[in-house]
C-alpha cells in the first residue's frame, strides 16, 4: 500500500483541505438565524425508561413459556443445561439488565 505522505495526489488533496474557505459570514449568520436550542423535559428520560420497562416486562410474562420459573432456568444454567425454556428465559434476563446497565452508564458519561 501507498505510503499517503509520499503520494503527490494525496499531499495535494491534504494541503487544499488544510486552506480555509472564505464564506464572508456566511456561517455566523447562520448560526444566528437558527431558533435556540430547547432543553429536553427533566421528566422525559425517566418517563421512558420506566415505560420501556413496563413495555418490556409485559412482553416477557406474555412470551415466557407456561410453567417456567426463572429459578429452575437459573438452576437449569448452573448445570450446563442451557437449552431448556426456564434457562432461555434467565438468559433473556441477564442479558436484558446487562444491557439496560450498557445504556445507563454511557448515558452518565
């Protein structure tokens, strides 16, 4: 592969990007023109991770198997028995809150 820095093409590509481009204020007025950025409601973001809770508990009681118990899944999972109905639904769990846990923490960063 070309090395970039000794392609004449891409030295040439590199310094016409580097000038700036002249836009007589173009952008500043854009940029006043634009409405004010609006803050998002305090209680949007608790609202929709208590109803994306709601939505997703009501999907797993009405998905889940009959009969199954996320105890007998959990054991299933302890004895390798991993394709058993309770032992999906315990996965389905565990990777549901690892996920909710992924979304939490990088909202806080």
């Amino acid at each position: 592969m070309k090395d970039p820095a000794n392609d004449p093409l891409d030295r040439l590509l590199l310094e016409d990007a580097r000038r700036p481009l002249p836009d007589d204020g173009f952008s500043l007025r854009v940029a006043r023109a634009l409405p004010p950025a609006r803050r998002p409601s305090p209680w949007l973001r608790p609202a929709l991770v208590l109803g994306s809770a709601a939505i997703g508990s009501a999907a797993a009681w009405l998905l889940a198997p009959a009969g199954t118990s996320l105890a007998q899944g959990f054991v299933d999972l302890a004895r390798f028995q991993s394709q058993t109905p309770s032992a999906l639904a315990a996965m389905a769990l565990a990777l549901a809150m690892a996920v909710t846990a992924a979304v939490l923490v990088a909202e806080e960063n």
